[in-house]
C-alpha cells in the first residue's frame, strides 16, 4: 500500500521541519511549503491524502486555502486539519464551518498530532488505514489483498486490483485516463492511455457477476468512475 501523502502548510521553520520528521517517521509521504499560493498549486499538481494548514501563513492565508480547497472538485474531498495559535471559540468555529476537519491549537504534542491525522484518514479514507472499504455490494481489504463481491471472493490482477482500490477510496468521483495513469501506474509513467482502457476492462471482466449491474461507469470524453450497486 502506498504512503498516505500529507501536505504541511507551515511558515515556523523549526515546527515544520519537527512535524515532517515525525510523519516521515510513520510513513507519510510529506511536501511542505510555508506559503499559501504554492500550498494550492502543490495541490493541484498532485492531490494529497490530507493538509496540515496553518492559519498564519504568506501569501493566501490558510482560511482561504482551507475555502479554496473545499471549492475545487478535485480536492473538495481532502481532509484539512488547520494548525493554529488563536484558540478562542469563534476562531474554531469559523475554520471548521470553512470546511476543516478537525482544529488543533499550538503549541501541540506531534504525538497528539500523528493520532489526528491517523482517526481523520480511518474516518474519510478507510484503505489508507489498513482497513475494509466497501461501495455498495464491493469491499475491499487492502492488507489480506482480497476483493469480494456479494460475499463471495473475486480472482483479480494486481494491477486490476490497484485500479480498483483508487476507484473505492474516491467513489463517484470521475477519472480521466491520465489521472488514473497518474495515480495507478505513478506520475511519469510511459504507458499509453489506451492501457487504461484495457485494465478498465479486465476489471470489469473481474468483478462481473450474473444478475448485477456494472458499477464502472464510462463518462464518454471524461473517463470512468465507480458507482456503488
């Protein structure tokens, strides 16, 4: 299973450089940036598992990268945790009403911190955790690497079984041939799109069973998407 990726949205050097060595300590794979133009740039180029934003930041203040980041379609479903030294009650209320996760007050235990992030991520994105994700009659277990449909088990190619994982932990969500390359095969990649075409159908070969409906769905000019059935 690939790291959970974690973008730290930090303008004090020495707390970020301390709350990236602990999450690179547990596993994350982390970008940082203490400036909030190129912490919504960094997003777009490559959507994070979760943000890490503090209020007081150059640039775009964290408010409104935490608003701006709820705005996108590509990024509307990321976890954010903001990061912050004002501690009164409206200050809360305001960042969690402008789409945060969850609101931590420095100074704070990066230990306090890790456990956070880790409960937000089992909540929005169960794989991430090790654990079942189930849409509609699929599920998922990213440890046993095991597919069942229905309750029963499903024979599927680990590159099949990648793409369908992606597909679960984002259901509904369109994919366009390049982004599931991106995301499946890695960024960079020289595989021709029309490979995803062919592992598309593989996986709908894999998890057909009599009686039900497709839950890949075709987007004609978009992509493909994961419906729940």
């Amino acid at each position: 299973m690939s790291a959970p990726k974690l973008l730290l949205v930090e303008d004090d050097t020495a707390l970020a450089e301390l709350v990236e060595y602990r999450f690179r300590g547990e596993g994350y794979d982390v970008r940082t940036t203490d400036d909030g133009d190129e912490a919504l740039l960094l997003a777009a180029e490559d959507t994070p598992d979760l943000v890490l934003l503090d209020w007081m930041i150059g640039g775009t203040s964290g408010i409104e990268v935490c608003r701006r980041l709820r705005r996108n379609k590509a990024t509307a479903h990321v976890p954010i945790i903001i990061l912050t030294a004002r501690s009164d009650e409206d200050d809360r209320v305001r960042g969690l009403e402008t789409g945060a996760d969850d609101y931590v007050t420095k100074p704070f235990s990066p230990r306090e911190l890790i456990a956070r992030v880790g409960a937000v991520l089992r909540r929005v994105r169960p794989a991430l955790a090790g654990e079942t994700i189930t849409v509609g009659d699929l599920a998922l277990d990213p440890t046993a690497h095991r597919v069942t449909r229905r309750g029963e088990a499903i024979k599927i190619g680990p590159t099949e079984f990648r793409l369908l994982r992606h597909f679960m932990e984002h259901p509904g969500r369109v994919f366009s041939r390049g982004q599931l390359l991106d995301a499946v095969w890695g960024s960079g990649s020289d595989i021709e799109l029309r490979t995803v075409d062919v592992h598309i159908r593989r996986l709908r070969q894999a998890i057909a069973i009599p009686g039900a409906a497709d839950p890949v769905r075709t987007v004609r000019s978009a992509g493909y998407a994961l419906e729940g059935v």
